[in-house]
C-alpha cells in the first residue's frame, strides 16, 4: 500500500488539523506523508503527541513521515500565478511525489483553484479529458450520488459535460460498486427542452451517448434540484458555476434546518421531552449529511489521485479525507477513469 500525501499546511486551521487528521487516519493504518515545513509539522506532530499523552517514538506515528516543503499556498494566493512562481510549495511537492508514484494520491484541503491548477501543471489530464472535474458525493435515499461538477469549472461545453457523465459513472462504478450507474443532466425541468442552451444541447449528446445507442453511459435524462438527495439518479452532471451554487444551497438548507430544530427543541419543557426522542434519529441524519464523513472530492480527469476538501476542515474530516482517498486508490479509481474516457472517445 503506497503513502497518501498530505498537504500539511492547507486549510484554514493548518497544520493543527491536518497533523491530528494524519495522527487519526495513521491510528486506523493509512500510511501519510506529511508535506510541509518539517520544523513546524514536527513541532505539531510532538504537541499534539504528548497533548495525547503517547509516546512520540510509538503508536501511529510508524505510519507517518515528513516531506520537507519551505512554502505554502494560501487560501486567497492566485492559483496560476503561484503555480508558476513557487514550485516548493507543500501543494507542488506533494503532487510530484504522486507524480514519481512515492505517494498513491494527494489530500489538500488548501486553495481549491490552486489544487486544480497545480495538478494539471504537474500531472496532467488523463488522456481525452478536456477539463477535469470536482465530485462531491452526497447522501441520497439509502445509497450515494456523485454531483460534478461542483466548482472546477464555472463555464463549459457539451463536450465537458458528457466526459464529466463518463468520469462519474466510471468513479461510482470502481470506487462505490454500483454496476450500471445511471447518469442524470441537472435541468430547470424533465423534458428534453428544457433548460439553457448548453443544458438542452448536452441532454442530446448525452443521450447519444446511452447504450442504447451504442454509448458507455446510462442516462436517464434530466433532473430537477429538488431531486438532488432523491437517488433517482447515480451520477448527477451540471456546470462547475451550477453545481456548485446548488451544492452550496443544499449544505445551508441542511445547516438551518437543524439550527432551527435545535431552536425549537428548547423552547419549552415539552420541546425537550421531545427533542430528546428524536435525538438519536435526528443525529444519525445529520452525521449522514455531514461533509466530514467522506472529507473530500475527488479531482477527476487528471492523471493522478487529488482529492479536495473543504478549507475549514477539522480533524476528523481530515482524516475521512485521506480515508476517501486511500479507498480509491485501492478500488482502482484511475484506471477505470482512463479507461472509460478511451472508450468514450469518436471511434
């Protein structure tokens, strides 16, 4: 099993959570490179240690190591002006040490624009892929749906749109098990006509691109918003500006909902006698929909493992994040990538 790498100095609380992230996913035997400056990852790594009160030559720390890097990327830094002037940046160390295969991918939970630009400086697309895409998985019935694109990309083509449908059938079949992934366009209503130009072109592409026409892909057509979290599909395809505004929608809905329960659960002793009951229910939904269970998305069409997660990450969705990423790796994630954007390339 290859070493996922971790950029240590990404992220809003960073190195604090990444370094008790990396600590929690070493503990459950994921093999971490911690990249950064090693004079304070190391500071952090002893703190954090003896806080524990464990032995700093023991324990989890057999399955940690530190990649020195002297630079970081900061969260409001300009992606691809620091990709070209910083090149010892915790970000670009970590992506060659994917690149040379001493790491099986690379979590950061950094500049998001940085990470998409810095993979594509040092690893590349796979080959056919015209723009990579961000994939975020959320709950949906009693299964998952991969939503993409949910930021790389605030403009794009038909084109993009029917490899973003490739590329999430491909992860959801490799990486969730699900054998025919059925694929939905996020649309302003069912019907083929609906919708913006792009949305109305791509739904013909995309259906051309069904097996019952000779495709790879299974689609089922459009979908509405109010149908994200209803499972009715396995993959849902939007434009990265769409998705990621209807991504950010559903996680403030959810937010508020739970801020008002909670509000109202202490309005009165009866309040509370029910608050109570439902607790245990109302948790395990909100724990579902949590962004911290799976802590990152995959970065999908560049020729490497990078996974992205939110900048106020904490510990644990750190540690779920390169739990994601180690799952993927070792589900053959990049290879059935590859491959079904071949397959899905003109003949």
């Amino acid at each position: 099993m290859t070493a996922v790498a971790l950029d240590a100095m990404g992220g809003d609380d960073a190195p604090r959570v990444t370094v008790e992230g990396a600590l929690e996913a070493a503990a459950a035997g994921i093999e971490v490179i911690l990249v950064g400056d090693s004079e304070v990852l190391g500071h952090e790594l002893n703190r954090l240690t003896v806080a524990k009160g464990a032995s700093a030559k023991g324990g989890s720390h057999t399955n940690l190591r530190i990649v020195h890097a002297p630079d970081q990327v900061a969260m409001g830094d300009h992606a691809a002006r620091e990709v070209r002037r910083q090149r010892q940046t915790s970000l670009y160390v970590g992506m060659e040490l994917v690149k040379s295969g001493d790491a099986s991918a690379l979590v950061s939970m950094g500049n998001t624009g940085a990470g998409m630009a810095t993979a594509l400086v040092v690893l590349g697309r796979l080959k056919g892929v015209e723009r990579p895409a961000l994939g975020a998985v959320i709950p949906a019935g009693d299964g998952n749906v991969l939503f993409l694109d949910v930021g790389a990309n605030a403009d794009a083509r038909t084109s993009h749109l029917v490899q973003f449908a490739h590329l999430g059938s491909a992860y959801m079949q490799s990486v969730y098990g699900v054998e025919h992934p059925r694929v939905a366009l996020l649309s302003i209503g069912e019907e083929p006509s609906k919708g913006s130009a792009l949305v109305i072109e791509a739904h013909e592409a995309l259906a051309q691109a069904d097996i019952s026409n000779g495709g790879r892909i299974r689609f089922v057509g459009n979908i509405e918003g109010r149908d994200l979290l209803t499972q009715q599909a396995d993959v849902i395809v939007a434009d990265g500006f769409t998705g990621n505004v209807a991504l950010k929608i559903a996680e403030g809905l959810v937010s508020y909902l739970f801020d008002s329960l909670r509000t109202a659960a202490r309005s009165s002793l009866r309040a509370k006698v029910g608050g109570l009951l439902l607790y245990p229910s109302l948790r395990s939904v909100r724990d579902r929909l949590d962004y911290r269970v799976h802590g990152a998305v995959p970065l999908l069409g560049v020729d490497g493992g990078v996974f992205i997660g939110h900048g106020r990450s904490d510990g644990h969705a750190v540690a779920s994040a390169l739990k994601t990423a180690q799952h993927a790796v070792d589900r053959g994630m990049l290879p059935a990538l590859a491959a079904s954007i071949a397959d899905g390339l003109p003949k």
